[in-house]
C-alpha cells in the first residue's frame, strides 16, 4: 500500500468519525463536573438516552473520569460510595435508571 493510500484512509476513517462525533449533542457527565472532561469515550450506547436524543446503538459521548469501569456497588469504600453518589446523580440528570449508567460505561 503506498503513502497517499494509506493516509487517504486514516482520513477518510476521521471525517467518518467526525460526522459520529459532530452528531453527538453533549455527553453523559457528572451535573457537577465545571470543566472540561479530560478523558472522553465516544462508543455506541447500550441504552437509550432520550434527554439526549440518542437511541439504542447510536454513538454516545461519556466522561470516563466522572465514572469507573471497575465499580463495584457491593463496595464499601469511601470511592465506592463518593462513585454511587455520581451514578445517582447522573442517572436522575439525564432520565435514566443507575443500571442504565453503569450499562453505558461498561458494555
């Protein structure tokens, strides 16, 4: 494959994500979160998200540094507990129950 191919390609693949991307109206966050989220994840959602306009399959911005991947509702852990709290919050925020957020973050 030569050079002018292979970066036809990768751009190509970036304005495709681009459109996905530029589709997605805002992302799932924490309501207290006051900055920019540092880690985001765009994904296909497991759940719909009507606040958002976003049905099942459809690509979905999440803030990963307001949620864990690893959190474990039967810990008892002051970061498991401050981790609730976020799902709680999230969950009323955009309309969903917390096994929706947590379903979001992990599949």
């Amino acid at each position: 494959m030569n050079l002018g191919l292979s970066t036809s390609l990768i751009v190509l693949s970036l304005l495709a994500m681009g459109n996905s991307i530029a589709a997605t109206k805002e992302c799932i966050q924490a309501p207290s979160r006051s900055t920019n989220c540092p880690h985001l994840l765009f994904k296909k959602s497991a759940v719909a998200v009507p606040s958002l306009g976003i049905t099942q399959h459809e690509v979905i911005c999440i803030c990963l540094s307001d949620l864990s991947r690893n959190f474990n509702p039967q810990s008892q852990t002051a970061e498991s507990i401050k981790q609730q709290v976020i799902i709680q919050r999230i969950a009323i925020n955009y309309g969903l129950s917390e096994e929706d957020v947590v379903n979001l973050v992990k599949n």
